[in-house]
C-alpha cells in the first residue's frame, strides 16, 4: 500500500521541516520518499511524503509519527491519500 500525504509550509522553513521529516524517515521501516513541488504559492511550499508501507497498521503509525514531528511548520491541514496496486 502507498500513501500520499501532502501538506504545505512556508518557504523559509522548508528546510528545517525536511531534516526533521528525514530524522524519522531515517527511523522507519519501510522507505518514505520526500518531495516538494518546484513552486511556490503566497510563500508556501507543498512537501509530499511517498509511504511505500508493508501493512496499514506500518503506514498508519509512520503517518502519525510523522504529523506529531513535523506539526510545527505545518500551515493548514496534512492532507492523506492512500492507493493499492491493480
């Protein structure tokens, strides 16, 4: 199962969110792909997380850890999308 999981945050802080994103990445089980949109909107960034989890409960718990640690730079809402191959 993959989930997609988007969020945005301000364009100065893109880097701070990304090493502590990275932090648990780095702590995880299964890979997490980081990724950002090449623009930018009224000063924000759109960062993506990829989860590429083994089981719903791996990915439910890498997204929870994810939002609690990256919850100080997030402007608005994580938005989650989750898809399974055909």
């Amino acid at each position: 199962m993959r989930r997609y999981v988007y969020y945005r945050v301000a364009e100065g802080e893109v880097g701070a969110c990304a090493e502590a994103a990275r932090a648990v990445i780095a702590s995880l089980p299964f890979g997490v792909e980081l990724l950002r949109r090449p623009e930018t909107r009224d000063g924000l960034a759109t960062l993506m997380e990829v989860h590429q989890a083994p089981d719903e409960d791996a990915a439910t718990d890498a997204e929870a850890r994810l939002a609690a640690a990256l919850a100080p730079w997030i402007v608005g809402k994580r938005h989650v999308e989750r898809f399974v191959p055909l």
